[in-house]
C-alpha cells in the first residue's frame, strides 16, 4: 500500500528520483570545460615535439627594437599627394615648387654635400617650435628623451647606447639643419627611416625645435618673416 502512494519509480531503482534536467546539464558543461583546459597543454606539448614550437611561446619585439625600413625603389602612400606650402592642406591640387634633390642614406651617413648643404626652408617662429614640439614627442621622445637627452630617453634601460646619443649636446649642436633633417628622412647607423611617417615640412619643424632644445633657437621663437608673392617651396619623400 505504500509503495503504491510513492507513485512509480523511474530507472527501476526503488525510491530514487532522477536528477533535474539544469543540474546534469551543468555537471556536461563542467566536465567539458575541465577537459578543455586540461587537454591545452598535452597538445601544445605534442605540437612542440613535431614541430619544435607552439603558440604558447612566439616571438616578440620591443618598441623600435627590429623597424623594417621600406622596400628600396618603393613608392610612398603619399606621394603627389604633399601641400605646396607648410600652412597649407592638400586637397587634390599636384605636388608644385621646388623640391629637396634625391639622396641615400649612404650620403646622410658620409654627410655629402647634397645633404648638409641643404638649406632649411622654415624660420623656427613660435608656430615652428610648436608643431616641431608636437612631432618630436610623437616620433622622437622614445629614443631620445623629452629634453634630447638619450640617457633620459622611454626606452633608455632596453638600449643603453641611446644614452650617447644627446640632440641636445654640442655633437648635433654642430651638424648641418639639412644633415638632421637627411637623417630624419633616411635614417642612420640604428635609427630608422622616417620619411613614410613624417612629410616635408614637418622635418623641418622637428630640425627647429631640436635647434631649441639646444638652446640655439628663443624658447618663443623667432618672428615670422614678412609673406612673400612666390609660392613657398614644396616637398616631397
């Protein structure tokens, strides 16, 4: 009579009721996830015995630490596609004036006169510094340092040669405006081209604000030169 009032039993077994639905479906996502996290290693082992390596452990590199420069011969992004002046914006008008001639960076580094006897085409007015200042702490700061000072640089305790390398110090206080500027656009010895990154004009601005670091430029600047009718000289890559 007892049995009866308990109602059937399910499985056979005598008064044992199965497991809810949510619970066992809990205990499978469980067992699964368990297994997955647990299966990660032995396979990364196996792939690192047929192969020598997995995905646990890959390559990587510094800020700065391995810059591939652009292919030689290569076109820039940019190209016909510079202002004609460094106040003005290019709105689809062709590249015109007169352009810095082509050099390499074997030039830069034996200072030929195709890059030091360039003249710089932008007076280091207060509008200069600033836009020389802004793209100095952009490309510049992190090799070095906010104050030119390499030993002070963002990643001065990765490469510690930077530490002799002061913008600031009497060496670069004797380069040429065009050799800053030639390295700037092709680069020398560790430091990498930047002529896909900073245009023209902007290297000059950059070669002004590094005169002020120096101390040789007014921290205001100087005055701006009376506007001229001949259309200001271009430049390109």
């Amino acid at each position: 009579m007892d049995e009866a009032r308990r109602g059937p039993v399910s499985g056979g077994a005598r008064g044992r009721r199965a497991p809810s639905t949510p619970l066992a479906a809990l205990h499978v996502v469980v067992a699964l996830l368990t297994a997955g996290v647990t299966a990660c290693t032995p396979f990364d082992d196996a792939m690192v015995a047929l192969f020598g390596r997995s995905m646990r452990s890959q390559p990587s590199l510094d800020p700065y630490e391995d810059p591939q420069p652009a292919p030689e011969s290569s076109v820039p992004f940019a190209a016909a596609n510079f202002p004609t002046g460094p106040d003005q914006l290019n709105l689809g008008q062709a590249e015109a004036g007169e352009f810095p001639p082509p050099f390499t960076q074997a030039d830069v580094v034996q200072q030929r006169p195709v890059v030091v006897e360039m003249e710089n085409p932008i007076p280091p007015t207060a509008e200069s510094l600033q836009r020389g200042e802004e793209l100095y702490t952009r490309y510049c700061a992190v090799c070095h340092g906010d104050q030119g000072v390499g030993a002070e640089a963002t990643i001065a305790d990765v490469h510690p040669v930077l530490a002799a390398f002061n913008l600031s110090g009497e060496v670069v206080q004797g380069y040429a405006d065009g050799y800053i500027y030639g390295m700037i656009r092709r680069g020398r010895g560790l430091m990498p081209s930047y002529a896909h990154a900073i245009a023209h004009f902007d290297r000059w601005h950059i070669v002004n604000y590094v005169r002020r670091l120096q101390g040789l430029v007014p921290e205001g600047g100087v005055a701006a030169p009376a506007p001229e009718n001949d259309a200001d000289a271009g430049g390109r890559d």
